[in-house]
C-alpha cells in the first residue's frame, strides 16, 4: 500500500520540474507502482483520491497521443 503523501510529494516535484508552460506531467501508474514495488492500480487510486481532494488537477492532451496530464491548482 502506497502512502498517499509519499505519492503527492513524488507527483509534485515531477510536476515542478517540467519545462512546460504551464507545469504539467504525464504520469505512468505502472512506471510510479515499479519505484515503489506496489500496485498499478493503488497508484491510479492514489491519484484519483489527491484529484477528489483538490490537490491535483487532471485533463487530458488536446492532441495526439491523448495522455491523461496532472497538473497542481
């Protein structure tokens, strides 16, 4: 089981070192649950649960290849 604060510390400093503007990432729940040896699917809850509680903000690409983006409010 995956800490949620561990994972929203993780997910903000990728966040923060993205280049873009606005600072948004990608995030691969199987790449994320392999540095933590947990499950895919207690990252994607992880982050579904840090969405619900306003800590994250997710959208989607506007253009190919459609990737699901996190970006902080």
């Amino acid at each position: 089981m995956m800490e949620k604060e561990e994972l929203y510390q993780h997910v903000y400093s990728m966040i923060m070192s993205s280049s873009k503007k606005p600072k948004y990432m990608t995030i691969s729940s199987v790449k994320v649950a392999n540095l933590y040896g947990t499950k895919h699917e207690e990252v994607e809850k992880g982050l579904q649960q840090l969405v619900e509680e306003g800590r994250l903000e997710k959208s989607s690409m506007d253009k190919p290849p459609y990737h699901d983006i996190y970006l902080l409010p």
